[in-house]
C-alpha cells in the first residue's frame, strides 16, 4: 500500500523496512484467518453476547475495549455477524440500542478484510445520515473506534463547511460519512471523488433518508455508486416498503427487527405522559413546568424554527433561572455545533429545538423530552422521545396535546404500540405568563414581529399537516394563541377560512364589482368606495417599528408630500389629479408603443390627429402631438411599431420558406396514424439521446480517471521528491496530512500503536504546529485523555509505536489554511 501524505519523519531504511514487510505479513495472516472465522459464523443460529465472540481485527477490538464497549446490545448482535458476512441489512431497533456500532463495526471490519485501504484504494464506505448533528456523531464514534490501529482515512462532509477543504481530502478517503445534499454536490463536482469501487452503502435513519425530502437526492446518489455492494439501512421505525428496496437496489435484505415483538415501541424504561393544554396555555405550561424542572435537562420540540426561536427570545427576556439554548435549520453551522455542544455538556439546561434534533442524537442524560407542540406522525413522536431514556437509562416524555388533538393523536399512538399516559397539571404551580409577555412585546417591536411570524409560520404547519383526524385548524382558538403569544391581535393568515384563495377570489370580484357601481351609478361621488391597494396595505402595516429603515424613509416622506400637497393644492389641482390620497396616481396614458413615459407634454394635442399608415406595422400611427410628429423622421423608432419580420429559410434552389410549413396532407397521412409517427419520433429521439448519454458518461469518466491518474502520479512524484534521503518503503505508515481539518481524520495516524516498539527509537517526527482538534460529543474529560495518551506517544517516541502522529487540525484562519496548502505543496 502506498502511503500518500507529507511526512517529515526519518527513520533507519533498515528497521523500517523490517517493520513494514512484518506488518503485511502479519495483516495477511490476520485477514486469512478472520475471512475462514467470518465465514464460519452462524448468524441465524449462533448466539453471541460479547463483542469478543465475534471475529474481529485488532484494532477493532483495541477500539471497542478503549470505549468500555463489551456486551454487545440485541441489535448489535443480530446484526454485526450478518453484517460481516456481506448481507444486505434492514435494521430496525428502538431508540438508544446501539445501533450505530451496528454498523460502524462491519464497515471497518468488511473494509479491512478487503483491505480496501490507502489513498489508491479510493472511497471503500459511504455512510449517509440526514442531519449535520448527527453525521458529526456518526463520524466520531467511527473515529472513536477506529483510530486504535486502522489504517482507513475517514472523512465528514456535511453543509455549512468549506467545500475546497473538503475537496482537497476526498480522493484520499476510503470511509466518508455525510448528509445527502452535500455528498451528492461532490459528487458531481468532485472530480477526485472515486466511488466506482464503493463495497458498502450505509443509510442512518433510513426511512428519513428515503422519504419525499430527500428522495432526488438520495436517487441521484445511488445512480453514482456500483450496483455491487453491500447496503445496510438503520431506523427505530424502520419500513419494509418494497419501493425503497428496489430503489436502492437492495439483494436479498436480511431484516433484523429486534423489538418487533414487544409491547411497545419505545424504551421500556421511558415514561410517557400527556397533557391536554389549549394552545393559549402552552407557553404559561411549559413556562411553569421549567421553573419546577431547574435541575433538570430538558428537550423541548417545536413546530418550525420561528417558534424555537420566538420562545427562546421570550423566555430569556424573563430569566428563567436555567440556561436556554435553541437549535433549528436556519442557524449558521457554527451555532448549531456551538448549541449541540453546550447541551451535551451540562447538567442541568434546556434546549428548545425543530425535527432536526430529533433523530439519532444521543445528547446524554437527557431527563425530560417536552413536545410542545403536536408531531406530525407517530414515528416523529418515538424519534422525539428518545432522546431521553437511551441505552438502558431512565427519562420521561410529555407531550402537550390540545383538545382537538387528544383523540387523534391517541389513537395514532397506541396503533403503534406507543403507551402514553394522562397527566394533570398542577393549577396552583401553573404561573400566568401572558401579560408578561405582552409587555415585552410592547416595548420590543422586534419581538412582537417574531411573535407574529411564530404564528403565522405555526398555523401554516398545522394547515399544511397531513393527518386532518389530528389537526382541524378550525379548532383551535387562533385570537386566544396569539393573545399568549403577547400579540394584540391574530395576525392575518391567508388560509384561515377553509379555502382562502376562494374567498380572496370572492373578496376580488365584490371589490370589482363595487367599483363597476360606482362608475355606473354613483357618478355624484356621494358613496365613491376608495379602492384599498397593496401599498395602502403596506403602509397600514401594524409593526412599522419593525420594517427596514428604506421603507420607514418612504413612508415619512410620503407623510410630508401628503402635507405639503394639503397645503399649497387648490380646489383645481384636487380635481385635475383626482384622489390625491392615491400614492399612485394616473396623469397621462401613454401607449405601451409610444416611445416614453416622460411627462414632457410637448405641445398641445393636435385636434383629431392625422393618420399614417406605415409599411409592415399593423396599426396605424396617429399623429396627434408634436412628439409623435417628429417620431417620423427618425427611422430607428419607427422600426419600433412596425411588426417584427418573420425568419424564412431557404431551399437549394433559392426559394424562401417558413421555418416551420405544414407538410402536404397526403404525404402525412400515407406516413401512418399520427400516435404511431409521433411514437417513432419519440422513439427516435430517445435512442439518440441515450447513445448521446453513454458517450457523454464515458466521456466524463475517462477525463476524470485521467484527471485521478495524473494527480496520484504527481502525488508520488512530490513523496518521492519529499522522502529523497530516507529509505523509501511502501508501508512506511508514517503520515502527516496538514491537509486535515477536524472534519477529517486519518487512522492511520495511530496506525502504528499495536506495534511492536521496532526501530521505533530512531522515528522523529517533524510536527507542523496544530491546533489541538476538539472532538464532537467528547467530554473535556475525554478529550484530555486521549490527548494526553496520544501526546504521550509522540514524546515516547522510542517506546511505543511507529511515531505516527496525527490529528484532525483545526483550519480555522486564513493563515492555517494558507501554511496547510503550502506543505501539501511541499
Ligand atoms: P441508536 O442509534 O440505536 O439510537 P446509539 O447507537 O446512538 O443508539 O447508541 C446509544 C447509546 O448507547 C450511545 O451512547 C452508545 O455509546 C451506547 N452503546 C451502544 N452500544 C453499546 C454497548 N454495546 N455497550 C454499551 N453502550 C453502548
Ligand atoms: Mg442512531
């Protein structure tokens, strides 16, 4: 294998050389053997309860033990032997039960029988997860695991990151863990991102990478990987939709369910309550429940961001004695690492949240799970809820349902085993927020606005729900809601009558047919009905504190020109101009061909006007002004009101014709029915484009394997150049990748730990200066452990392992990225 990267190391030729030719040696032994006792396993049979029953790598192992991992869990055990064995996998196990070891596990180990491993080897496992959050985890346990030995360079590409960086370090991955839109955007610009030798494809929260929001991208995906591969799927609420299968081109799945046959669907050490709360007591609820709840941590859900975010502003403003956070899709990614962090940290907090912290995030300790708002299906509702009560522990979930939804979502929940039980509120703690609130919206206009826009975009979720047994908008008390949301009154939602484009239609032709009247009836003016415009909507608009400062000059100065008109317009003007109230006023029609709409009436009209008729234009040009009177002499704007001429095309001989002539009607007719000609020319076409397309795609894959081949030679050209004066040698596992950022990791850089301290006294690494690299979901403790361990190595250089060091460098500064680009350059 050939190791790519930038080393400064230098080490004896000889020892290493040793050291090398052992190590292949010993990996070809390893990998025999574990291939024979693989095959040996008996998944359906057998019964394995430790990790240490199964046949796994060394490293794989050293990862399991450094993380305390050695019971397997039920879904671990079901499925890793299968895993192993190279089956296709439908997993499906509570929240909580380990089911990313479930597949973490085969990944590393299938890939290092395979020995899919070195920067040649190119990308061996694609492990796709539906949010950022939870890709970062799945990329650290994988790095957890796997950095005690493994040789495999990992990678994490998720949105919100710099692409370049990204690019840089893909053709060098052989595991890349990432969510869907961004790994599709490499590859499809990409070029040195190979899968034409991917062995596995990993979906975490399968039934959400597969549903409506990612589906174009997930297909696009999957067009781009081999047909040939191994494909696991991973979800508490796994489906067996056979159209998911076929989509992804799955070969005889196996399906491990291994809770199918309890009682419930969630943990059995979850306690799961309800609430019956009307929307205009939520926030005083919840509020009250927090102030009783201060040790605790606390997750709350919310419908849409803009709630998350209009609570969280509120309840801060109201000290609430615990420490707030708040993660929804429209934060920068920076934030939401910041908010996930910090949560994951502390004790005692409360994180009010949208969907996307719902699945697969294991924030520990989680005591209560709080969905303040309804879900929209029951599989949200068991993604929500276990957060808490994860891997054996203890937690509790309430969700607050209003009247209209009790029975609906009851009835939802118990037809997928979910028990929920009803729980009171305790009136006497219950705190009345309302006035509170108003307050602050009264004297904070940016608030107010936030509350407006809460309630719009949560009466747009619930319109837009697809299950109307559960949400019946007609429902709810919308003027109660916004009075607890501090707001003087329900903003206007387009919607809120059952058919609101129908009433808008309606609302349209009264108006219309209001102004008709006036102009046929009430010519005196007595009952004249002033037409309300969008602008006179705008500037009536409730929260002008609020809108951007360019609009408020408007408006002022709208005000101004209104009092300066009242003040100096006479009776005359007020009739010449009409409703002077108008902010749009017509003074002059103007023509849609005359030339401008400037107000330079040039001369007074000429009585009747004279008519020109001009070649080519189809209307006649009325001279009736003295403007118009000189449009003649000018060729350039009478060009303007002739017709535009027609494109014609010429036969061999010289004769003109349209470019499109209906065909002699006998010729058409002896051609055949015209389905069947337009069939053949559909059929016609679509050959040529698919011949078109194999070319194109051959095309593409040449240069880009050109592209590959050229950029590896140079690759090795610059190694051989930068290790000239050391002993060349193919396993010589000393890496180094400036390159790395805390996104992507390379195992090799432990690679040498289980060595056997040979040659290793001589090994000098020469260290770019690196930022220490904080890990997702590592406690300080952790990381300072790790650190300190690996650290040690460095120092101990002669007493343990090959010298490799390496960490994931933070490139954060303009000058980082700067120095990582100029040692890659060497
Ligand atoms: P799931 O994906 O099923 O929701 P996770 O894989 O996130 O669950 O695991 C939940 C928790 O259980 C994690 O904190 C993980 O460290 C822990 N865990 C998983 N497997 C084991 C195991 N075999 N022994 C001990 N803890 C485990
Ligand atoms: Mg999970």
């Amino acid at each position: 294998m050939v190791a790519s990267g930038i080393s400064g190391r230098t080490r004896p030729a000889k020892v290493k050389k040793q050291t090398s030719a052992q190590k292949r040696k010993r990996d070809d032994v390893d990998v025999e053997k574990l291939e024979q006792a693989v095959a040996a396993l008996d998944p359906k049979n057998g019964s394995y309860k430790d990790f240490s029953d199964l046949p796994l790598s060394d490293p794989t192992k050293q990862g399991l033990k450094s993380s305390h991992f050695a019971v397997m869990t039920d879904i671990q055990a079901k499925a890793i032997p299968l895993a192993l064995q190279g089956h296709d996998i439908l997993g499906a196990a509570k929240t909580g039960s380990g089911k990313t070891l479930s597949f973490i596990i085969p990944v590393l180990e299938n890939l290092y029988r395979l020995q899919h491993v070195g920067p040649d080897a190119g990308m061996g496992a694609l492990i796709i997860s539906p949010t950022r959050e939870l890709a970062i985890q799945i990329f650290d346990v994988l790095c957890k695991i796997g950095r005690h030995g493994h040789m495999f360079a990992a990678g994490l590409v998720i949105g919100g990151k710099s692409l370049e960086a990204e690019r840089q370090a893909l053709g060098r991955m052989n595991i890349l863990v990432g969510t869907p839109g961004r790994i599709l955007q490499h590859l499809s610009q990409t070029v040195a991102f190979n899968v034409d030798d991917l062995k596995m494809l990993v979906l975490d929260e399968a039934d959400r990478i597969l549903d409506m929001g990612f589906q174009r991208d997930v297909d696009a995906i999957v067009e781009y990987l081999p047909k040939e591969r191994q494909t696991m799927l991973f979800s508490a609420t796994q489906s067996r939709r056979v159209s998911d299968l076929a989509r992804l081109s799955l070969q005889e799945p196996e399906y491990v369910s291994v809770h199918a046959e309890d009682k419930t669907a969630t943990p059995i050490t979850l306690q799961q309550n309800y609430i019956i709360c009307p929307l205009e007591e939520k926030l005083d609820t919840l509020w009250s429940f927090i102030q009783a709840s201060k040790k605790s941590k606390i997750l709350c859900f919310f419908t849409s961001g803009k709630v998350v975010k209009f609570v969280f502003e509120a309840f801060r403003h109201m000290q609430p004695g615990i420490p707030l956070l708040h993660l929804h899709g429209k934060q920068k990614q920076g934030a939401r690492l910041e908010t996930t962090a910090k949560f994951s940290a502390s004790k005692c907090s409360c994180l009010f949240a949208t969907d996307i912290a719902a699945r697969g995030l294991d924030f520990p300790a989680v005591d209560f799970v709080i969905q303040v708002d309804c879900p929209e299906d029951v599989d949200t509702y068991i993604h929500r809820v276990g957060r808490t009560a994860r891997y054996n522990r203890e937690g509790r979930g309430v969700i607050f349902l209003a009247p209209s939804e009790e029975e609906g979502m009851l009835r939802r929940l118990e037809a997928k085993k979910v028990p929920v039980e009803l729980i009171n509120v305790r009136q006497k703690k219950k705190q009345s927020i309302q006035s509170q609130i108003a307050h602050m919206c009264f004297q904070d206009p940016s608030l107010k606005y936030l509350g407006q826009k809460a309630f719009v975009t949560y009466v747009k979720s619930i319109y837009i729900q697809k299950d109307k047994e559960i949400f019946k908008l007609m429902e709810y008390d919308l003027e109660a809601y916004a009075a607890s949301l501090g707001l003087p009154g329900a903003p206007k939602v387009r919607f809120l009558t059952e058919d609101g484009k129908l009433k808008k239609q309606a609302q349209r032709q009264a108006r219309e047919v209001a102004v008709a009247s006036e102009d046929d009836g009430d010519l005196d003016g007595v009952s004249k009905k002033k037409v309300r415009t969008k602008y006179d909507r705008m500037f009536e608009k409730q929260n002008q504190d609020v809108l951007a400062p360019h609009v408020r000059r408007l408006m002022r100065d709208d005000d101004e020109d209104n009092a300066r008109t009242n003040n100096h317009s006479t009776g005359d003007q007020t009739a010449a101009n009409g409703d002077d109230d108008d902010f749009l006023t017509v003074k002059r029609r103007v023509a849609a061909d005359s030339d401008d709409a400037s107000d330079d009436e040039v001369g007074a009209p000429t009585a009747g006007g004279r008519v020109v008729h001009l070649q080519g234009a189809s209307q006649p040009l009325i001279i009736d002004s003295n403007r118009r009177e000189k449009l003649l002499k000018s060729k350039k704007k009478l060009l303007k009101l002739k017709d535009k001429g027609k494109k014609l095309v010429f036969d061999d001989e010289g004769n003109p014709h349209e470019v499109y002539e209906l065909a002699n009607e006998a010729d058409f007719k002896a051609k055949g029915l015209p389905e069947d000609q337009r069939q053949q020319f559909v059929q016609a076409e679509r050959e040529v484009v698919q011949q078109a397309d194999v070319e194109d795609k051959a095309v593409v894959k040449a240069r880009k394997k050109e592209k590959m081949r050229k950029r590896k030679e140079r690759e090795r050209g610059e190694k051989a150049g930068g290790e000239e004066g050391e002993e060349d040698d193919e396993d010589g596992g000393v890496e180094f990748d400036g390159n790395q950022d805390d996104l992507l990791a390379n195992f090799r850089a432990d690679a040498g730990d289980d060595d056997d301290g040979d040659g290793d006294a001589e090994v000098e690494v020469e260290q770019p200066k690196k930022k220490k690299a904080k890990k997702w979901f590592q406690s300080d403790s952790e990381g300072d452990d790790d650190d300190g361990e690996r650290g040690g190595k460095k120092r101990r250089k002669g007493k343990k392992g090959r010298g490799v060091v390496e960490e994931p460098q933070m490139l954060d500064t303009l000058e980082d990225m700067e120095a990582a680009a100029a040692r890659l350059l060497g």
